[in-house]
C-alpha cells in the first residue's frame, strides 16, 4: 500500500515568514495529493490539492508543488499569520483512497 | 458547498455499550463515505470505505465485526461501535465524496468524540 513521510513534524515561525512542509510518498500510481488543515479538535479542511498532471498549483498564499519523478510535493505558506497555526496533513491518493502522513504542527509566533 | 455533518459531536458510554455515530452529506450526494479513527496528537487511520448499497472494505486490522458499517443511502452512513471497550475511546472522523464529481475530493466531518468508561 501507499506510504506518506512528512516532514517536518513541528514548525515554528515568526510571523510574515514563510513556511514549508514537505512529503514524499510511495506508490507510482497515485494521482492525486491533497492538503488538509486540523484546528485542535475540529475536522479537517482541505486547503488545496494538486493532481499528477500540473506540477504547481496557487492559492493566494498557498502553494503546492509536485515532483513525481521523485515522489514528492511540498506545501508553501507565504507571509505566515497566527491563524495559520494548526496542523497541517499531507495525502497521497491511490485508487480513491487518502492514506495521509503524521502531520505538521505549524505554530505562528507574532 | 460540500458540507458533511457528524452526530453526535461527543459521547461517553459504558463499557460493553454500542454505540452508533452518523455522517451526513448535507448538501450533495456521496459516491463513497469512509471512515477514520484519530488518536490524540496523530494522523488520521482509514477503518473502512462504504458505498452505498453495498458493503463496506475495511482495512488490514480492524474488526468488520465490532465496527459496523451501514451506508443506507447516499447521504447517510452509519458507524457502530459494538460491545466498546476503552481502548475504542477515540475521535471518529468520517469524509465524503461527492458524487459525479471528481470522486478523489473528500470533504470531512466534525467527527465524534468516543469515551468508554
């Protein structure tokens, strides 16, 4: 089956940097990566995705880039706020099933 | 909009209670329904993966008859957490995708807070 490293596990910036949060994944075959935030006992919320065909995808100050020759894609947050802080998850899609990394704890200092 | 409710938020029972958890699509029709189980401070495990009509696949390791699953319909599914012990105690998250659409998106719950006494 699909297995999702994410790294780092905890990240702390200073507010207006940037943050990044990387992952690389197992299997050839999936196509479909998403990125989700997790507020501290709440559900998590799909915040942009990338599929195997675009190699970078915008949103405002979310960006996702993917490389799947080498098996990985990374999360880019530009000019970081305290709401930002949270837990970010990575997700690898093989056959309509997510199987997701650990988790980013992103914490904003102001 | 893609909205997908859980209830109830919280529960506490007993130990050797069932206890049954529902996700709704409130707002669009759900090919596929899955379900996940969250321990504090960690990623989210899939348990199984429902369609409607048929039955659920569960993953390698957790128990089709402890937890079971009923998608009734295309805007409901149903977790039932048998005979529960503390070691159930945990955040239940389920997540949809919609139908006719692109069937990869999957739109989450608020999940259920299980505690077993």
């Amino acid at each position: 089956g699909e297995n999702v490293e994410q790294h780092p596990s905890t990240l702390s910036v200073q507010e207006g940097d940037s943050a990044v949060i990387k992952c690389t994944y197992s299997d050839s075959a999936s196509n479909y990566f998403p990125w989700y935030k997790q507020e501290l006992g709440k559900r998590p919320q799909l915040i942009i995705d990338i599929r195997s065909n675009v190699g970078e995808k915008k949103d405002q100050r979310i960006a996702v880039t993917l490389n799947k020759t080498a098996k990985h894609f990374s999360l880019h947050i530009t000019e970081t706020q305290p709401e930002d802080s949270a837990v970010y998850f990575c997700a690898a899609d093989n056959d309509y099933k997510l199987s997701f990394g650990a988790g980013t704890t992103v914490t904003v200092r102001a | 909009g893609a909205v997908v409710s859980q209830h109830p938020s919280r529960v506490i029972c007993k130990s050797g209670t069932s206890v049954k958890i529902e996700c709704r699509s409130l707002d669009f029709q759900a090919t596929t329904m899955f379900w996940y189980r969250q321990f504090p401070k960690q990623s989210l495990m899939l348990m199984a993966t429902s369609n409607e009509g048929s039955k659920a696949t569960y993953e390698q390791g957790v128990e089709k008859d402890k937890f079971l699953i009923n998608h009734a319909s295309l805007t409901l599914s149903t977790l039932t957490v048998t005979s529960a012990h503390p070691e159930d105690s945990s955040f239940y998250i389920c997540s949809a995708s919609k139908r006719g659409a692109s069937t990869d998106t999957q739109y989450f719950g608020p999940g259920t807070r299980l505690t077993v006494l």
